[in-house]
C-alpha cells in the first residue's frame, strides 16, 4: 500500500489578468498592441469575475501548495497587478502556501522590469 502524500500541489499559470489602458500616455510602447489584444480577443477568454470562485474551488481539493508559473497580467500594468495580488492573497487566506515566479506577461514593458513591479507587488510571496 503507497503512503498518502505529505503535500498536494496545484500548478496555476497564465492566469492573465487585465485593464484596458485609457491613457495615451501610457500607450506609448508596446502596451498600445497587448491592450488592443486584450480588448479584442482575450477579454472573452480571461473571465476575471470566476477568480473568487476558483480559488474557493482550489481551497475546497484539500490542496495546501499553489504554484503559481507566471503571467499573473497582460500588460503589466499597476491595476492588473492589484487584481492578481488580491486573487493570490485570496489562496493564502483560504490556507495555501504560494510559491511563484514571474511570466514574460508580468515584465512586460521595460519599466515594469525596470523598476522590478512584480516583486513590489509579491514581495510577501518571492524568495
């Protein structure tokens, strides 16, 4: 008889949470393409509303380890950095342990790597 396992681990990846950017300013670089992306196709794929309700789902598995492999946003902006924040926020108040690295998606311009905003905005959760 095979021992029961210590940890079960969920993987999470590609959760692309996103805003669409009203401001010319910030269009400026190749957001103006990822936002128009969003808009016209990956709006309809990505329903942030059902988030809530996965991670209650996630909790309810018995499942105590999330790892979560990037692109937590579309376009690396500060609004869809504060969605994916709550959302894994929501899996550690539901009793997961999060680990996480970062996706090309949350480095997405150069002064989202620049000035290193995924690690601001998971400073708790990165080693």
């Amino acid at each position: 008889m095979q021992p029961e396992p210590l940890d079960r681990i969920v993987q999470i990846a590609d959760l692309h949470f996103w805003h669409v950017v009203t401001n010319p300013l910030h269009l400026l670089n190749k957001r103006f393409l990822g936002n128009l992306n969003v808009w016209l196709f990956r709006r309809h794929e990505f329903v942030m509303s059902r988030a809530e309700e996965f991670a209650r789902h996630v909790a309810a598995t018995g499942i105590r380890v999330a790892l979560m492999t990037g692109d937590f946003t579309s376009t690396a902006n500060r609004e869809e950095y504060r969605m994916a924040r709550a959302f894994v926020q929501g899996l550690k108040r539901e009793g997961l342990r999060i680990e996480l690295v970062p996706g090309n998606h949350d480095v997405y311009t150069f002064r989202a790597a620049r000035t290193r905003r995924f690690e601001k905005y998971f400073a708790e959760f990165v080693p």
